[in-house]
C-alpha cells in the first residue's frame, strides 16, 4: 500500500519535489497542478526594482536625445516645419533654449521683397480689390540663423510689420531685442529673455510702439466665422494706404499676417495670406508662391471658426513722419 507523503515530500527534501504536473509514483497518477501564484517569479526586492526602473529611464533619454539630433538632418529645404500647438495668443510658456546651438540654417539670409508680386487676382472675376500699399520684407523661421521652429512665427510676423513701409531690415528687432523689450516695459515676467515662449498681436502692437515701427491697431474677433463681417474694415484698412495686417488666435495658433482683400461677384471672398512657416532658403518670390507659403486664400477655409482672433492693423506713423520731416 503506498505511503502518504512525509513533510520532506512537501518541502522538497530528501524525496524528489513535485513540480507542475509531474508524474508521481503510481501508473497514470498526475500531482494536480498548484494554485497559478505558486507559478509566478517572485516579486523583486525594493533595492533592484529601483535599479531597474532607472535604467528605463536612462534608455529612454538616450533614445530621446538620438531623436533630437537626427530631426534637423531629414528636414527638407522648404517643407513645412513643426505645426506649432494651440494657443498662441495666450501667455504660454516653452522650455528654454541656448543662445549658443549652432544655428540651423548656418547662414543669415537676405530677406525677400515684396514677394506677393505677380500673383494673379483670384476667382472669376473680382468686383474689388485692394492690397496694402508700401513695400515690406519677409521674414520667415530661421532667417537670421536662428531655429525657431514651433514658436516663432509670431516674432517672424512682427519683424514683416516692422520693415513696413519702406522694405528695409533697418530698425526691424532681432527676436531677442523683442523678448528683452516686452520683459523690461513690465508685459512679461523675469526670465522671458532667451525663452521659446510664443507672441501675439497684443504682443506685437507693444513692440511697434516701442520699436518706433507703424503703429498698430487692435481688433478682436470672437469667432473664425466673424472673420466674414469684417472683410469690409479689412478692405477700407488697405485701399486707404494701410500695411500688412498680424493675425493669430487661440485654437488658430499660426500667426499670419494679411496682405490684400478680393471680395466678388456674389458671395465670394479672398485674403492674400503671407505665413511665416517657410524652413529653408527660398530664392525668389516664384519659389515662395509655388509652394504656397503667399497666396490667396478662400476666407471660409483660411480661419478656424472655433478659433477666436486678434488683429494688429498696421499703419503709417505720424510721429515718424513728422520726425523725418524736421
């Protein structure tokens, strides 16, 4: 008759220990298999989960900083660049940057002119049309050597409201001079200077003031879809010798600004957009319209509806006219 099992049978002593359905003594006789906990590995102890937890993270800096340096490399020449996270127009702040990176483009560019000219009226056959008068520049991300991929678009559309209207870079702010500028008159709070932190069109109309740039004129829009009801001022601002007018908004975060208003026949609408989110060398003003980054654009699907806006109107300044005239 066979024995029941002694404790060394239970403990793995001196009789062989049973495991998950091993056979046992008898013919066709199966140990049942233990409870499924009896089958796990044992929990690790406080010290080596540490450990282990520290190398994930170790390995997932590592790959981190790998992405960040091959990113720059497969950027093509004039593709667009990052699509920059809502709220622009809200006081946000980014992680900082270096002064110091090396600067990618390598080089500063010289800033085209004027380079909506040459593009064709849009629509059928527009009953009116006005662009803005005077001559300006194009700045555009990483212009002045700069990487402000992301963030800068804002500060890029200012430096174009500042070269109005003569079209010259002389007195247009580097991106630095306007951070320096908005924490010393009080706008922004210590250590703005040298941040990623965005700009908008209140930012802006401080920062023509300041810069002695065209002055500036406010507007705020609600909605996208009230962008239609003011067409008509946007039209009177340009026929009446105004310049490019900054536009940026909350859940329509890209700064742009307007060049020009088509209205007709009908119901039709057009606004001559310039975007600063070009990332590249362009050579010429074709190149730029070819690619998109001028051109006219249906009012209907250049805003967001759910988005509301600013605009900063810019116009000739009377204080500096009447300074060059003395």
């Amino acid at each position: 008759m066979p024995q029941p099992p002694g404790p060394s049978d239970r403990r793995g002593g001196r009789r062989r220990q049973q495991t998950c359905g091993s056979p046992q003594g008898g013919a066709g006789t199966r140990v049942p298999p233990p409870p499924r906990a009896a089958c796990r590995p044992a929990p690790r102890s406080g010290a080596r989960a540490c450990a282990v937890r520290t190398a994930a993270r170790a390995r997932w800096c590592i790959v981190g900083a790998l992405r960040l340096a091959v990113a720059p490399l497969l950027t093509g020449s004039l593709l667009p660049a990052a699509t920059p996270r809502p709220g622009a127009e809200r006081k946000r702040r980014s992680p900082q940057f270096s002064p110091e990176s090396p600067p990618f483009p390598p080089a500063t560019l010289e800033p085209l002119k004027d380079v909506h000219v040459g593009l064709a009226p849009p629509g059928r056959d527009p009953t009116r049309l006005a662009v803005l008068s005077g001559h300006y520049l194009y700045y555009h991300y990483g212009c002045d050597g700069l990487d402000d991929r992301g963030w800068g678009c804002g500060y890029r559309t200012l430096q174009t409201l500042c070269s109005w209207p003569e079209g010259r870079a002389a007195g247009v702010p580097g991106v630095a001079a306007v951070q320096a500028a908005l924490e010393d008159m009080g706008d922004k709070p210590p250590g703005f200077r040298g941040s990623r932190s965005w700009i908008g069109c209140v930012e802006a109309s401080l920062c023509l003031d300041h810069f002695g740039g065209p002055q500036g004129r406010l507007c705020h829009v609600p909605r996208g879809a009230g962008l239609e009801r003011e067409l008509e001022r946007l039209y009177s601002h340009f026929a009446g010798g105004g310049g490019p007018v900054m536009v940026g908004g909350d859940a329509d975060a890209q700064s742009k600004a307007l060049l020009g208003v088509c209205l007709g026949p009908d119901t039709e609408a057009y606004v001559l957009v310039l975007d600063p989110h070009c990332w590249g060398a362009p050579k010429n003003s074709t190149e730029l319209q070819t690619a998109g980054w001028v051109g006219w654009r249906e009012v209907s699907t250049a805003f967001d509806p759910n988005s509301f806006y600013n605009l900063c109107l810019t116009s000739h300044n009377a204080k500096k006219q009447q300074h060059a005239l003395d």
